[in-house]
C-alpha cells in the first residue's frame, strides 16, 4: 500500500493526520472510505470503506482519495476525475 503524492479528501473528513496514521499502519477507521487503484490507471480505481480495502488480499495499490462515508467517497472521486482532465493528465 501506498499513497499518492497529491491525496484528496473529503470535505467533511476531520482529524485528518490521526486518519492517515491509522491507515497507514492498517487500522480501520469508521465510515471512512478510501479510493484506490492497483495500476498506473485512476480509471481503474476502487471505492471501498478502510475495513474492506485491508481486507482485500492484494497490499500493491495506491490510495488517491479519503472520504467521510459512500457518498462522499464518490462525489470525491467524479472531483478527482475532473482535476485530472482539467490539468491535462487525464484525457
């Protein structure tokens, strides 16, 4: 697992360090989802609450995005999207 150099969050996302800590060791934290992919591809990403994404049996992918809850994690992510197609990294 990794992050990436420019990691977005949620509007409503608070204690922003204590979370990124806990993630980082692997700590679940409640109703806070992550975005991620496993690839050079931001297309190819994955929404999932912390719990489930350790859960996952692959430790090789990238976390892009940290929301407070579903919805937020996919409003963060269409955000996201739209960054990258504005700054020209996205086509």
């Amino acid at each position: 697992m990794d992050f990436s150099e420019n990691i977005y969050f949620g509007s409503s996302v608070e204690n922003i360090e204590e979370i990124y800590a806990k993630i980082l060791n692997k700590i679940p934290v409640f109703n806070i989802y992550c975005i991620y992919y496993y690839d050079n591809s931001v297309l190819k990403a994955e929404i999932a609450s912390s719990c489930q994404m350790f859960k996952n049996k692959k430790d090789n992918f990238k976390i892009i995005g940290i929301a407070n809850g579903r919805e937020e994690a996919y409003d963060l992510y269409k955000e996201i999207i739209k960054n990258l197609i504005k700054e020209g990294t996205l086509i």
